[in-house]
C-alpha cells in the first residue's frame, strides 16, 4: 500500500506562512520533520522549495509548477507540471509526503491517506492556508501535546490522521 501523507505545521486558524515564509520557529517540530521524512520523496510547490536555501538532505524533491521552462540544478529535484505527474513518480513507494504550500495540500487532499499535522495552538495573520480537514473524513489516530517552553514561544500538538 502507498501511503501518501500530507504533512505540515498550522496554526488553530490554519495559517501556514505568509510572504513565503513560516511563521514560527518550532525546534521540535523540524526535528520531527525531519525524522518523518528523511529517505522519502517529498513534493512540494515550486514556492515551497524556493523558500529553502538548499534542498533538504537526503530526500527526493519533487517540485510541482506550471512553468514550462522551469529548472533546478540539484541532484534528487525533479520538476512535474501537475499533481498527478507527481503521484506517479511515487506510485511504487511505501510512503511519500506531500509538503507544501497551501494550493498543492488543497489539489492533493483528495490524494492523502494519511495527515501529520502539527497543530499550533494560536491564530496567525497569514496569505498561505491548510485547508479544513474534514472529520467524515479523517480520524485522529494520534495526538502528541507539546507545551510552550524556552525553545518554543507557541506550545503545540502532534496531529495524526488517517483517511476513514
């Protein structure tokens, strides 16, 4: 089974960045990131990955956009030209994870069979959005609190959902 995991930190009004950035800074939650992700294919928007310096260590990228010329000079970034063309390039693999930003979860929601969210427990001012999950959808599997602390000005939840 291919589990396609859509996977992101928003806030309680489902803010996700503004101007192509985070919002916040949650050591913990990158660390998780990270953990979750590291050896998989991630696909994200073409925003998303400019918003990196680098591509991340040891994972594919798969970088959607609907410029035709667009280009990237690293090795382990593939360019696609929709979500479907990304899907395939993950159809053999037991886990992928789709990144981000706001209008590739909304295009790939349908797609997802599983939802690691981190919830963080403020509303933000923000142009990017996760959208709703819908719980005749999903169900919470999982639910990991992580208090508000010297390294984290916001406190948050580890969020797992999986499809019904």
């Amino acid at each position: 089974m291919n589990t396609i995991t859509l996977i992101a930190a928003a806030s309680k009004n489902n803010a996700l960045g503004k101007d192509n950035d985070l919002l916040w800074h949650l050591p913990d939650d990158f660390k998780r990131f990270k953990k979750l992700t590291t050896g998989h294919k991630i696909i994200m928007g073409r925003k998303t990955f400019e918003s990196f310096k680098k591509p991340l260590p040891k994972r594919v990228h798969i970088i959607i956009t609907r410029d035709k010329d667009y280009q990237v000079d690293f090795d382990d970034c593939i360019v696609v030209h929709s979500i479907e063309a990304a899907l395939k390039l993950v159809e053999n693999d037991t886990i992928s994870f789709i990144i981000g930003g706001g209008e590739i979860y909304r295009q790939s929601e349908k797609f997802a069979t599983r939802i690691e969210l981190t919830r963080v427990h403020k509303a933000f001012d923000a142009d990017t959005f996760f959208p709703e999950i819908d719980l005749n959808d999903w169900e919470l599997i999982a639910e990991e609190y992580h208090p508000r602390d010297t390294k984290h000005q916001y406190d948050f939840t580890y969020l797992t959902y999986e499809r019904k």
